[in-house]
C-alpha cells in the first residue's frame, strides 16, 4: 500500500541486500518473516508493521536494544529495495529508534512508549460510539481491527483522508464505524460489530469455570431479547438530567438545593414521614428530608449520574449536563444503556476488580431466582461463588462481611433507579426487581459481557 518508484519481488530484494552485505540480508529475512508469517511483502500495514517495530521485536526478539535497531535498518532497506520507502522510513525513523531505546530502561518504560507512539498513529483505528476496541482481543475483533486499519490506510494512499487536515479525525471514526457496520466479505449478512459482539458474548459466558459462568451461560439467551420497557423506564435519572440541562442548584457546600430534595422525595416517594408524625415532629421530619443526605436515593442517583456515568458536573453551585449528559437527556435509548450499565460500573483498574465481580454475581443470581431473594440467602451465595474462585475480603473484613457491605451499594442502586419492587423488598424477604428492573439487570450484565477487554484484568 502507498509504495512507489520500481518495485523489486521480495526475492530480488534479498538477492541485491545479500550481495551488499550478507549478515544485514539474514537479518531482514528474519524479520520480514515475523512480521508477515511468512505472507511476503503485500500482507504488510503500516499498522502490523508499527506494532511489529513497537513491540513485537524488542519484546521477543533475542538481542539487545542496539541489535535490535539493527534488525529494523536492516527490514528498512529492504523495504526500500522492494520500492516501499513508506514504510522502510518508518523502519528508519528516529521514533522507532526511541521506542526500541525505551525498553532497555525497562518492559514497562517500552510498552509505555510503544502505547503512546500507536495511539497517536493514523493507521490505528480509534475507539468510536460503536466500538471501544479491546486490549486483548479475541480473533473476530483483531481481524475486523486490521480490516478498519487497511481501508484507513487505503484512504490515505487515495487521497480521500488527509491526516491532519482539520475533521480528519472525525472522518477517520466515521470510515471506521462503517467498515464495522457493512456486511462482512464472507458468506452471510453478519458485520464486523456484530461478530465481535457475539465473541464478547462467548467469551464472557465461557471465559471462566464454576457457578459465574454456568449462570451466565444460562442469561445469554435472555441478554439477546429485546426488552419491553415503559415509555420512561428510569424516571428519577430522567427529572434529574432535567433539572441539571437548566443548571440543578446546589447550595453552598455543594448538595442539592432542599426545594429540589422535597420535589425529589415527594415525585418519587422517597423519604415519606411515618404516619404517626405529628406536630412538630411531622414538621421535623419534613425539613430533615429536605436535605440531600437525608434522601439517600437522591443522593445515589447524583454520585451515579456524576461520577459513574459522566452524564453531570458540578460547576460553582450549580449541577449542569456534560456532553454525554445532553446525549442521555435528548434520547431514551441511550439514557437507559449508560444508566443500566452503572448499575455494576467500570472496573476500576484494580486485577480484577472485586466490587464488579460481586454486583455482576448478584445480577445474575436476581435475574434467574424465582420471586424475590433473601439478603442472608444472597449475601451466603455469593460468599461461596467468591470462596471457590478465590477470592479474599481486601477491607479487613470477612468475605462475607465485604460482600454483605456490596449487595447494600447495589440495592441503593437500584432503589436510585427504582428498579425494586418496594412492597415485596421491604422487610425480611430481600431484593425483589421490577419488570423493568429485570430488564435493567439484563441490560446491565449485557454491557459487560461487551466491554472491551483489557490485558491484567
């Protein structure tokens, strides 16, 4: 691709390398032979060969960082021979020497520099509304990955994408979300996305032995239905995102304004003083409720909206939408998948992250009990899921204790959302989900059979 001036066979090219100097010719052979596995010159990318360059040879290849360098000149001038100066200087260039230099200082310092010299390269194809890519990817999303990298690239040579120019970045994402979204070249009408989700789907249903994956293999079917849903399925992340796209006001130390907490408590029923109030004490009762704190739901809903879901920001004493808050108020749809999906949330970095892994077992053993299940009963059960796959409490707690404290976090959660079946939740017999909370639970545990996943996770 992009290759210009006379155009020597792969085999003409290690002929005259060899004639010049034999030791640099076994070297470009070598490594024209790890870099296309053996598919000769017009396999190559400037995306395979900049992960070639960037990592795959100072990692794997049995030399020294200047030896290494060496092996890159020397695929350099082969390239060039084989009329391929594009990529021979990209073999050449100062960056690769950097980037191979970066790993005598150590694997993680080379990564580092590997990770952010291809993040800012054209030919990798960037995360979009569709698709964020995984780190470790299964092999339907590396080939749709590699797909997208050479109609990029195609673009390029054409003329039709000029890196750099101003919206190229924009047009870039949208090159990309259609090689994704077109059927693939294969038999069948199925796309790029559709294949990689289903290998998302598979991998999470059968990633993992023991009880989380046996209940995850029996939810698929029901992950893949569509959900009957009401016309406002989450109605408080809804008043919220409304009163935030005119400025939610905060008071001084930065909590909702207590004319907003009434409104909240009274629209949705949260907070409603005992019947036996009275007097002073009704009265008392009415203004405690009037305070963010005091309405633990409200004050739920905003930490989701806020900080898991990015839909809101405070700015001076005021809550206001973000981008991806305008998006979430301005269309259902995407209201309920960003709000769904926090009911387990991202992980938070840590290998693996022990909050998710508890929120997402308690989903799945919520959606697939018949009628409502006990807090003991739930908390007992997970504690034995978590025992087998060897898991330890990290609090100083109990396991048990650490979990206990986890289906709590998640019940607000879902309380925020009102997504319980209050009455029947109420009291001994535990988390009892709505319809619509059924479906909340199955849209969450979709996404995160869907997330991208990560190298360490």
């Amino acid at each position: 691709m992009g290759q210009t001036g006379r155009m020597m066979t792969e085999a003409e090219a290690l002929q005259t390398l060899a004639r010049e100097d034999p030791a640099v010719a076994e070297d470009a052979k070598a490594a024209l032979r790890w870099l296309t596995s053996g598919g000769g010159l017009e396999v190559i990318s400037l995306l395979r060969l900049q992960e070639f360059l960037w990592c795959v040879l100072p990692t794997s290849w049995p030399a020294s960082s200047s030896g290494h360098i060496a092996v890159a000149r020397a695929l350099a001038r082969l390239l060039t021979l084989a009329g391929m100066e594009r990529y021979g200087d990209v073999c050449a260039s100062e960056q690769t020497e950097r980037i191979i230099a970066a790993y005598a200082d150590g694997h993680d310092h080379g990564v580092a520099a590997y990770s952010k010299a291809l993040a800012s390269s054209h030919a990798a194809p960037p995360d979009t509304d569709l698709l964020a890519w995984s780190s470790a990817m299964g092999q339907q999303e590396r080939a749709a990955y590699d797909a997208c990298a050479a109609a990029i690239e195609l673009a390029v040579a054409a003329g039709d994408l000029r890196v750099g120019v101003s919206g190229w970045k924009t047009k870039r994402a949208a090159l990309v979300e259609r090689w994704l979204t077109r059927p693939t070249e294969e038999p069948g009408t199925d796309t790029w996305l559709s294949r990689i989700s289903a290998e998302r789907i598979d991998e999470w249903a059968h990633g993992h032995p023991g009880e989380r994956a046996q209940m995850a293999r029996r939810v698929v079917p029901q992950l893949l239905e569509p959900p009957v849903l009401p016309g406002e399925p989450l109605p408080t992340l809804r008043w919220l995102l409304h009163h935030a796209d005119a400025g939610l006001r905060l008071t001084a130390r930065h909590y909702i304004a207590p004319a907003l907490v009434g409104e909240a408590a009274g629209m949705f029923g949260w907070g409603t003083a005992p019947s036996s109030a009275s007097g002073a004490g009704a009265a008392g009762a009415a203004a405690k409720r009037h305070q963010e704190l005091d309405v633990y739901p409200l004050h739920t809903l905003r930490g989701l909206a806020q900080h898991e879901m990015g839909a809101v920001r405070r700015s001076g004493t005021s809550l206001v939408l973000t981008r991806t808050g305008r998006l979430m108020a301005d269309d259902a749809a995407v209201r309920w998948h960003i709000g769904t999906a926090a009911l387990i949330g991202p992980d938070d970095g840590s290998d693996p992250d022990f909050t998710v892994a508890v929120r997402e077992a308690a989903l799945l053993i919520a959606v697939q009990h018949d009628g409502p299940v006990g807090y003991e009963e739930l908390t007992s059960r997970l504690t034995e899921l978590h025992a087998a796959e060897g898991w330890t409490s990290r609090s100083g707690s109990s396991l048990a204790g650490a979990i206990r404290a986890e289906v709590h976090v998640l019940r607000h959660r879902l309380r925020a959302l009102q997504l319980l079946d209050e009455p029947t939740t109420a009291g001994p017999l535990g988390l009892a989900l709505t319809g619509t909370g059924t479906a909340a639970a199955l849209s969450a545990l979709l996404a995160r059979a869907l997330r991208p996943r990560r190298h360490q996770q």
